[in-house]
C-alpha cells in the first residue's frame, strides 16, 4: 500500500513515472483520460477530469478486468452527475 501511495505522490507532484508503475489506460476516442497506478499485485485506476485527477477504484490484479468494468461504470456515473449539477 506504501507503495501506491508513494506513485500517487509522484504523480501529484508531476514526475514522470515509467509504464509499467502508471499506464493511460484511456480507451480510444473516449474524451475523459484513465489512468491506472500499478504494483505488483494492486492497482488503481483514477480519471482525470476538469479539476485535475480523481481516485476512483482500487483493485488488485488478479480482479483486474472486473475491476476496471467497475471502474468505468463509476466514472459514467460521476461523469453524468458532475454534468447535470453544472447547469
């Protein structure tokens, strides 16, 4: 859990971090941009919306697809709810 905590900090304070700990995950022309923080065996996957990036689900990697299924389905719905309480 350190572990992630510390890549979240080095994303926060904007360094750049290779692949295989923080991977765009963004499915093609989806507007919205998902990221995931990987360790070896968690992961979590974040969106990076108007105000910056927002933590959205956590997972381990062997839930993986589950987790990610899940994980867009939340930001579907936060995404809908953030739009209609702008009018």
């Amino acid at each position: 859990m350190l572990t992630v905590q510390t890549r979240m900090l080095e994303i926060s304070d904007l360094k750049s971090l290779p692949e295989k700990k923080f991977k765009d995950i963004t499915p093609y022309n989806e507007k919205v941009k998902e990221y995931e923080i990987k360790t070896n065996n968690l992961r979590v996957y974040l969106i990076k919306d108007v105000k910056g990036k927002l933590i959205i689900i956590g997972g381990k990697k062997t839930t993986q697809k589950k987790d990610i299924k899940k994980f867009r389905n939340l930001k579907k719905e936060y995404l809908k709810y953030f739009k209609e309480n702008l009018k």
